[in-house]
C-alpha cells in the first residue's frame, strides 16, 4: 500500500492551491493499492466548512472532500488554525475531524510521500 499525506495551507477560494491538492488527492485516491491523508492547516482550515455554495460552474470544495471521503481519504484539520478562524466542530464537513499537529506529525511519520500545497 502506497502512502501519501498531503498537508494544505492555503484557503478554500481565491488561489487553486487547496483544490488542486484536492484534484490529486482525490485522483490518487481512485487507484488501487493507495491510501491518502489529507491534512488542513493555516487558512486551508476554511476548506472544512460545511454549506460551501458558490456560484453555478465553480468548483466546491465541500463536494471534493465528499468524494475523497467516499474513498477512504482521512482529513484531519488543526485545531488550532479552526480556533483562530472561530469554526467549531459542528461547522466542518460531513467527515471531516478536529486535528492537532501531534496527529500532523504521526501522519508525517506513517506516509512515504507528503506533498505539501
């Protein structure tokens, strides 16, 4: 099993970093024999937010994660940087969980790849 840890730092809208990190997490995860984490740090912890809606034709981020989810994607948000920002627990999307930078560092450990965006 390939392992690959992707650790996003940049917010949901405005650049396409968060989603392009998205785009291969979601395409990595699809083959076979792969296993991703996803890891929402800084202002990518706005990504979590539930009841994203943008305008018609615009990529949502909160669909992203539904997919990569449905593919066993782990995502895990800092709970400091979701502190900071004034989201709470019920406010992040459907899978999406708490995170603290202690769990940042065992996911560092256990992934062979991390790509950082």
């Amino acid at each position: 099993m390939k392992k690959t840890l992707f650790i996003v730092n940049h917010p949901p809208y405005g650049t396409e970093h968060a989603f392009n990190a998205l785009r291969l997490a979601n395409t990595l995860s699809a083959r076979e024999e792969q296993e991703v984490r996803v890891f929402l740090q800084g202002d990518a912890a706005s990504c979590a937010k539930a009841g994203q809606e943008v305008p018609k034709g615009f990529y949502n981020l909160e669909r992203m994660f539904k997919i990569g989810r449905s593919r066993g994607v782990q995502v895990g948000v800092c709970s400091t940087c979701m502190d900071a920002r004034g989201l709470t627990d019920e406010e992040l999307a459907e899978g999406l969980e708490r995170s603290t930078l202690e769990e940042l560092a065992d996911w560092t450990e256990w992934a062979e790849k991390v790509l950082v965006f």
